[in-house]
C-alpha cells in the first residue's frame, strides 16, 4: 500500500519555505468579516503559524493553523503565488 501523505504537513512545509517573507493575507473572520492585510510570516510552530502584520493594523502578530489555509479560511499569497495550493488528485 503506498504511504498517505499528510496535506497539513505539506502545507507546514511550504510555509516554512517562506518564513521571513512578506505575504498578502485574506482571513475570513466569520459574519462577513475578512481581514486584508500584508505583513510578514514570522515563524511556524507545530501546529500553527505567526502572520507579523504591518503597522497600519491595530493587532502585530496573528496566528493561525494549517487547516485554516487547507479550508481556505486563510489565504496566503507570496510573488503572486497561493500558499497551501494543494492538488489533491496527485496524492
């Protein structure tokens, strides 16, 4: 049987790849709320991610978890590429 792979660790991984980077954010917050915002992502952890928003916004670092962006409740965007894109006909 072929070994499964983990999607959450794959998007764990991309992510780590882009740590220092600057990204675009859109969060969707719930009640029609969606949070725009750019900044940089700071560090990975293992079960979640810090998001170091530029100064313009109220809250410095937010925090969110991997399946936030397989849900597309986050959506990260770095040089006009999606984070977490992840096909799943190829696993």
């Amino acid at each position: 049987m072929a070994e499964r792979v983990n999607i959450l660790e794959l998007i764990k991984l991309d992510l780590e790849s882009y740590v220092g980077k600057r990204v675009k954010l859109k969060a969707n917050r719930g009640r029609r709320k969606v949070i725009e915002a750019e900044g940089v992502i700071e560090n990975t952890y293992p079960k979640i991610f810090v998001v170091k928003l530029d100064k313009s916004h109220s809250v410095r670092r937010m925090s969110y978890t991997y399946a936030d962006v397989l849900t597309k409740t986050v959506e990260l965007t770095v040089d006009d590429n999606i984070i977490g894109d992840v096909e799943v006909a190829n696993l």
